[in-house]
C-alpha cells in the first residue's frame, strides 16, 4: 500500500492575466488530497471517500453511477493509470479540496496519485518530472487547458510566482478565509471570455493586464514584510479589475462586500477563473469567526486556510 | 417674473480617470431643475417646492429649519444672488433632479438662477459666460470642487466630452434607467480616494486611468451607430475599473448586478463620484418595466432619462 497527499492552492493575485505574460502569484493551501494505491490483481478499482462536498461514493471504471464530485476525481486518477499503463490496482482518493471552486483540487489528485504510482512501482520520477508528467495528464484530462501553477504548488508546495514560466518563491505563511458560493464554474469559458474582450478592445484589456501584473508584483514584498493592510488594498484593486473582465458573478460579488463590510476584512477578492468558485478575504489580526459568520450569512460556505503549506508527500502510514 | 429651466446630467463613461486628463463623456438628461425669480421690495426669499426627495420646504435666508435636501438647494441660489449682489427678489426652485446622487443637480439650479437673473437684469451675458459664471459659483460653493462637465451640460444640453477641457459633441440620443441608491455620496472624499490611491500604486492606477480613456473614446461612435450591446459591454468593463478604484458600495454593485442579471440589461455601471448616488443602465429594446422592477427588488428606486437633452432655456410661461 502507498500512500501520497498533496496540497490544493490559491491564486493570490494575476488571474486571467497572467495568460498575456504579466505576474501572476498563487500559494499552496492546507487542504490536501490524498491518494492511495494497493494491488488489486484482475481489477482497476477507483474509491472516492469524504470529497469535500458530496461525501461517499463508490465506482468500478466501467462500472456504476457517480456522484458528480466523483466522476471529477476519477477522471483525473484514470488518466494517470492510462499514463502509466497501470492494471490491477486499487485507487483510493480523499480529499478536503472542494472540486471545481477554482482551487487545485483535480492538480492535487493527479498529483498526489503520479507521486503514489512512482512510489509503488519504483519508477524513479523527480519531483520534477512529477510536477511536468501532472501537468500533461491534467491538460489532457481538461482538453488542453492545463495551469502549471495548480500542479507546480502541489507537487512543491509554498509560493510560486508564473509569468511565462513558474518560479518557486520563498515568503511567510498568510492566513486567509476561504467563501465559497457552491456554484462549479467553467474555468474554459471564463478563460474564453477574458481572450473575446481582449480581441474586441485590445486598448481597454491591456492596461487592465498591465495593472494586474504591477499588483502581483507589488504583492511580493508586501507578504514578505507582511503589510497586511496593503495586501488587503491590492486584492480589493485586483477584485475590481477581475470584475472589469467580466468574470465576477453577483453571488462572488455579494461575498466580497460581506467579508470587507460585514466582517471588516482588509481585503477581498474572487480567486481562480471566477464565474463561480470562491473568494479570499484577508482577515484582520484576531478571531476570525465574525468575517466566517458574514460569508455564510451571503449564502456562502466559509474556511480558514493557510498559504505557502508543503507540498506533495509521501503518507508515513503507507 | 423670470423663470429658466436646466437639465441635470449622467457621466456616461469616464468618471475619476477624467482628473488625470483621459476623455470623459457625459449627457444632458430630461431632468430639470427650474428657477423663477420675483421682485419682492426688502427681502431676499428663496422658495423651494417639490424637491424631488423631500417634498416641500420654505426658507428665509436668515430664517428657519429646512430639510437637507433645502439646503442644498439654498446654498447654490444664495451664493448665486450674493455674485450679482441682488437683493429684493423671490427665488422659487422646482427641480426633479435627486439631489446629491451625481446626477448634476446643483450645477442645474445654478445655470438656471444665472440664467433668470441675467434675463431678469438684462445684463446681457452669453451662454458661454452663463457656464463659466454657473462653474465658478458651484466650485465655490463646493470648497474648490466644480465639475465644468456638468455646468456646461446644463447651460448647452446635448453631450460633452471632458478632456483638460469641455467639448460639445453631437450624438444621438439614449434611452437608460438609473437606478439610485437613495444614499447620499459626498463626491469630495472619492475623489480624494481615488488620488491616494494613485499616488500609492501608481503603476496600478495609470493603466486603470489610460483602459478608462480608452472606454470613453471607443464609446462615441458606438452611440452614434447605436450598438447598444457593445455599449453594455463598455458600460460593464468601466464599471469594474470604477470598483478597483473603491468607489463602488456593496448597494451600487447590488443595483448593477440586479440590472444586468434580473433586468437583463446590456450593461450597468456606477455613474458620477460613486461611494453612493446612481448606477445606469442600458436597457434592451422593449418595455422597461422588468429592468426598473429589478432596481426596486435590489432596494433602489429607478427611473427612465433620456440623454443628449436640451441645455438651459427660458420658460414661455415668464
């Protein structure tokens, strides 16, 4: 039995931007996936337990119906035993990762289940090889719309600032709180959204670009010194224009007036492609519980998370 | 008796950014604010009935209690009277332009007390010099603060376009609903916002400032063409750069998303300073009454403008 979890992640800011080449920064998160392999002679056996919003669930490949959070994770765990052409096994996932909401979950899956399989079978894979064989099987998996930022932060955990590329980026922890709207979003046509109004008004989406990019970089040093009011003034600046970009939604745009007025926020703004999904808000010093109780009082579920956590590992029970 | 009539205005696209000296485009409206002046041998009475928040209110110069709303109006007729050094006279006010909401009611009541007092003392003043008057009282007025925008609106009507100077522009006219807040904004300390914020994230704030520009010259001919659902675009493109400056409220963005999502807008926006006061709407072809409902629902009130409306005029019945 082998046993591997990774780490789910936030964009922090530089979302839809960063496909023109500007910064974009993103954290790993202490909501992880885990995923475990055993033998299964004669048989693929995939087990989804506990996915964060629909519980239990249990499959055959060719087998029964699924929950929808299901058919999510096993797609993922298929296309990495197709990858490695694995048979007789038995797959089993957790995770505490809400699927869809714009948080690396289906990464931390492929991740978490390349990271098992190189252990079951001893191939020998870096952590490198890791991150790049993930990337592809997600692409794959999502028909060529990959981020390499979803599986660099779970496979290598921390921070990691992407522009063309993805570099690794050493600063503190942040604590942040989570709303969610519990509506799935299409990362694809939110992306395709953003590309139409590009082509329409190139002179109005590029300085909208340019000025995302300036705030990921200004971001750096704000969370190294922890400038915790600043940040919190950049991601309201960054909500804005993710808003101007079309992809904000009233239920998202309902939880970032809730945690800055209700929950006196210093910040807040929707993360990920956005159309659905999540926001983050920046919390002030001090007990959380009113900012959480205001996301839900807007029809939000509401968590605590903390950025820049480790990445995939091997389970020590395995 | 003398009585002149003006129209309030809507800033159309542009607001803030307009400082940094990117165009701005604004319209004329079929709102009014109408002045009648009267001679009355020793005393100095201004009359204000039926304002369009707070009903009626009647005032001594140096006399009693009036309602907020009064006072507003007050203030701009006094301070009118005392650059003319007149004295002996009636004002009566009539407007149904919302004070305080951005919509350019104190630059209306102001052109149209210059505009009777330069009838009623034949003093021979040109339009031109009736705007230019009208701005200075209202900067004055206003502690420094005065929109050219909307003083050249109400004198000449029609639409402009603001640059570092005011330009007519010949456009045909709309048709929006404006969906107001019914909270009052104080236009002084968002534009102080919006400069701070410049000048701690410029590298932010230019872009946002230059995408703005670039909304405002694009919208021209797209309302001269009339493509209305290009307009909508713009109007939802600017108002997400109006939220990354801060001056949008959780009750402005309720009103944007109730028009765009419930009323099936084209496009919604913030109009003039924000932090309160109006949004507009670009409504579908066909009946209103779903869009203004959506408003209702969303705790607004609302209301159908035409824009590109006539400038000051003097009313036959004088």
């Amino acid at each position: 039995m082998t046993t591997a979890s990774a780490p789910g992640k936030i964009i922090l800011f530089g979302e839809h931007a960063v496909v023109s080449g500007v910064a974009a920064l993103g954290g790993a998160i202490d909501l992880r996936a885990k995923v475990t392999l055993q033998d299964l002679p004669g048989k693929v056996l995939i087990e989804t337990e506990d996915l964060a919003l629909s519980g239990f669930s249990m499959d055959l490949i060719t087998g029964q119906l699924m929950s929808s959070d299901a058919v999510h994770a096993t797609r993922y765990v298929s296309a990495a035993l197709r990858e490695f052409e694995i048979r007789d096994i038995s797959v089993k996932i957790e995770s505490d990762i809400p699927p869809a909401a714009g948080l690396g979950s289906s990464a931390a899956i492929v991740v978490a289940t390349v990271t098992a399989i190189n252990e079951h079978l001893g191939l020998g894979l870096s952590r490198k090889e890791i991150a790049s064989t993930a990337y592809h099987i997600e692409k794959r998996v999502q028909n060529g719309l990959g981020s390499q930022m979803d599986t660099a932060l779970a496979t290598f955990g921390g921070y990691c600032r992407v522009t063309r590329e993805v570099q690794p980026i050493d600063l503190p922890q942040l604590d942040l709180i989570v709303g969610c709207t519990k509506m799935s979003h299409d990362t694809f046509s939110e992306v395709e959204k953003v590309q139409r109004l590009k082509e329409c008004y190139p002179d109005v989406v590029e300085p909208i670009f340019q000025a995302i990019g300036a705030i990921s970089e200004r971001a750096v040093p704000l969370i190294r010194e922890q400038e915790m009011s600043r940040l919190g003034e950049l991601m309201n600046l960054n909500h804005g224009l993710l808003e101007a970009l079309g992809v904000c939604t009233r239920e998202l745009s309902e939880l970032v007036y809730a945690a800055r007025n209700v929950g006196s926020a210093l910040g807040a703004k929707l993360t990920g492609a956005g159309g659905g999904g999540c926001i983050i808000a920046l919390p002030q010093t001090g007990p959380r519980e009113a900012l959480m109780a205001a996301l839900r009082q807007a029809r939000g579920s509401a968590f605590a998370v903390k950025t820049g956590c480790e990445g995939v590992r091997l389970e020590s029970d395995s």
